[in-house]
C-alpha cells in the first residue's frame, strides 16, 4: 500500500554543504573541496560508474581495497579540490562526457554538480548534468 508520505524526504538538520562539483579534462578528474568534505576526507575513494543510468559515484574506501584512489588529505589539510590523473580512470569516465574543440592556450572541460548522500558517505554525479566549457590552462605554459 502506498504511503501518504511516499516521496516525501526529511528535512536534514545538518549544515548543508556547499555543491559537490566534479570537472573533468582530457587529463584530469577533478573534485571540488566541498565532495572531500561531504565524504569527510577520505585519503581513499572508489569510484564507481553505473552505464544504465549514466551516473558516477565517488565513495570512501580503505587503501587496501581493490581499485582505491588516493583522494583527500586530511580534515584542515585539503585546501583545494582533489585531482586525480589517473589515465584508466579519466577515460573511464571522460568517454560520457564530450569535450568541446579548445581554442589554443585553453582546455576543454565538462562540469557536474553532484548529489550528496551524507548519511551514506556518497555522492553521486549525474552524467546528464554536465555542463561544457573551456577555460585558459593554468599553470606553466608547456614549450611548444
């Protein structure tokens, strides 16, 4: 039987944290400060693709397990977003996204808000979302 608060979701007395944002680069996948935070600093993630749904999941996980990404430092000590290089990983998961032509000195990229799950120490971002860009490379200017 269906209930009358079928739907209907708990208003979580928590301080919201600010959006979960990933970005992605041809060479980088990228995790803004306020995914660490929702995640609480893991040094270690798993991240997970789900193909029917086109969604992408980041969650915590212990250095031992199978797949785990170095992902935060700890609680005050993560600054800045978190970046992760890792080939396999950025063509797992920049082959859902399409990275728009770059004018010259500048880098394409895709951004995506995420959806926290706090209690569940997750957020997951959805592919769908994802909105395209470019914007000037930082950084030293490689020797052409």
């Amino acid at each position: 039987m269906a209930s009358l608060l079928q739907g209907f979701e708990e208003v979580q007395l928590v301080k919201p944290v600010g959006k979960t944002v990933m970005t992605v680069t041809d060479s980088v996948v990228r995790f803004n400060k306020a995914t660490a935070e929702v995640l609480n600093f893991p040094a270690q993630v798993k991240i997970l693709i789900n193909d029917k749904t086109r969604q992408i999941a980041v969650t915590p996980t212990t250095a031992k397990a199978d797949n785990a990404v170095k992902f935060s430092k700890g609680e005050g000590k993560q600054t800045t977003s978190v970046s992760i290089k890792n080939a396999v990983l950025v063509e797992a998961i920049s082959k859902y996204f399409t990275l728009v032509e770059a004018p010259e000195g500048e880098v394409s990229f895709v951004s995506v808000n995420g959806t926290a799950y706090p209690e569940d120490k997750t957020v997951i971002f959805d592919v769908a979302n994802a909105t395209a860009g470019t914007m000037k490379r930082r950084g030293r200017k490689k020797a052409e």
